[in-house]
C-alpha cells in the first residue's frame, strides 16, 4: 500500500557530500585496501558515522604522527606544508586528500605575500584549513573572523596600509562583505582574491531562498560541522524557524507536525542518505493514531 504523505518537503539542489569530501573518503578508502597501515591526524570528516565506518576498515585515528609507521593520510582541510614534509623526512608515506579548492587559497594567500601585500585571511585560526593556509606562507599573516577583531587589530597597529584578503573556503560571503566594507575604511590598497568554495557559495544561495519561502527549515549535519553550523545560522537568519539535526531520530514530532512545507538542506559532510531518513520522516511520520471510525449505528 502507498503511503500518503502528510507534509511537502522542498530538498535544497545540492544535499550530501561535496566533491572535495568524496574525494578524501574515496582517497582514504583506496589506501585502506592498497596499503597495511593507514592513520589520520583528527577526522576526515565531521560526520561520527562517515569516521566510524572508516575506522572500522582500519584507519587510526592519532593525535601525531611522531611516533608512527606507515601512511599518514591529508584531510581535505590540509596540513603546513613544513609538517607534510616532516612526516615525509620521518619516513612515513603520505596521502594527500587536501581539497584542490583550498590549495587554491593556499596559493592565493602565497601570490599576495609575494607580491607584497599583508595577508589577511578572513576566518577561525583554529580551523584546520587556516592552519594549512598559515603554514604556507613565509611571514605571519593576520587572521580575523568578526568586525571585533578587524577593529581591535586596527587599533594595535597589527593592520598594515596595504594588505591582501583571502576567505576560509567555507565561509559565508556576507560575513566576509561586512570585513571587507570595513577594511576600506581602513585600508589604502586592499587586494582580494575570492576563494570561497563555489559550491558552497551556491548551497548557502540556495538554502537562503528555500528558506525564505517554507514554514520550517531543517539542516542536516554535524554539529561539529563549521559549515552546518554556519548553514544553519545563516538559514535562521531568514527564517528564525530553522533547526539543525544530526539524523532523522533527532528531529522531534513537535517541531514539523504542525507544517505543511518543510525545506531541507545540508552540511558538505552529510551522507546523503540520513538527509533521506529525515526527509522520509517529516513526509510520513505522524505520532498521533487516526482518529477511529465513528461506530456504526445499530438498529
Ligand atoms: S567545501 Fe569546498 S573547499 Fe571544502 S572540501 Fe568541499 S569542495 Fe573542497
């Protein structure tokens, strides 16, 4: 029997991993069945199920590489150049699933140092990727993440005259706009280069018109996740009644029973199917038993 669905669920046009992500896992896949003995620096991805079925196939999950034998895998994040090539010296091979787009910014963060401007990098220094980035560049550059810390790097005369802007990959580009509009103020030369991730670019895009035109959006992903987390704030921003789930059982009944159209969209570290189960859940699901059949009346 067909089941009638009880809601309309609009799935944003891209869900699940992005290429940079499927590329790491297939990379890491293939290094599992080739070689004996594959480790990582942190998780591949910020998904507990995407490492747990990859640690079940043997990958090591370390803290350093110090110690260790054998193939050391990149994640997409990327790593300082200088520490590759220590593990390299160390003797350990190296799988290298750093994402093409954020060599690109590496890159780019290079090209301006060179050509003599102050690098700025607009995101998390915590963040892998700007540690990747930080690690390829001779000098130190400037890392800000907020309007706070742009004016307070103003005020320690840590901001040059002429500097040379790069964004996290991930990042959102209205955040990086408030920046920049800011800088000009300050600055007298700014050169920019765009190294946002174009396909993240167009999920943001496409989640904020989704959800600018449901009831409730629903992001699927960690909450380890940056890029989720960001989705889903961003989302908010248009439409307070957003909420974040790691997987259909963390979506309540209460939060979609009273909709009729719900929008979907995900993290880049999302499998696509648990962006499925919950999509099958807020089509379906519905707590509340049908009213029973009035009894028929008896002569
Ligand atoms: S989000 Fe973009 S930069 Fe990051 S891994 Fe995916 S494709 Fe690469």
């Amino acid at each position: 029997m067909e089941l009638k669905p009880r809601r309309k669920v609009i799935v944003a046009k891209e869900v699940g991993f992005c290429f940079g992500v499927k590329r790491a896992i297939n990379l890491t896949k293939q290094a599992l069945s080739e070689r004996g003995d594959v480790f990582i620096l942190g998780d591949l991805v910020h998904n507990k199920r995407v490492t747990d079925e990859l640690e079940g196939k043997g990958l090591r999950k370390v803290e350093d590489y110090q110690d260790e034998k054998g193939t050391m895998v990149i994640r997409a994040h990327g790593l300082p150049k200088a520490r590759i090539q220590e593990a390299k010296d160390q003797g350990l091979e190296v799988v290298d699933a750093t994402c093409p787009i954020v060599l690109r910014a590496q890159e780019a963060a290079q090209t301006l140092e060179r050509d003599g401007y102050q690098v700025v990098i607009v995101g998390d220094r915590n963040h892998a990727e700007i540690k990747g980035i930080l690690g390829a560049l001779e000098q130190p550059a400037l890392v800000v993440d907020n309007l706070e810390e742009l004016r307070e790097a103003k005020a320690n005369y840590t901001l040059m005259r002429k500097v040379g802007v790069i964004f996290q990959t991930t990042h959102a580009l209205e955040l990086c706009n408030q920046i920049v509009n800011e800088m000009l103020m300050m600055c007298k030369e700014i050169r920019i280069i765009n190294t946002i991730c174009r396909p993240v670019q167009n999920r943001q895009d496409d989640a904020v018109e989704l959800a600018s035109k449901v009831q409730l959006m629903v992001v699927v992903g960690s909450r380890t996740s940056a890029n989720t987390v960001e989705l889903a704030a961003l989302c908010r921003h248009y439409n307070t009644e957003t909420v974040q789930v790691q997987n259909a059982d963390e979506l309540e009944y209460t939060v979609f029973r009273d909709c009729n159209v719900v929008g979907l969209a995900s993290g880049l570290s999302t499998p696509e199917d648990l962006v499925e189960a919950v999509r099958q859940k807020i089509l379906f699901y519905d707590a509340e038993p049908a009213a029973p059949e009035p009894a028929l009346a008896t002569a």
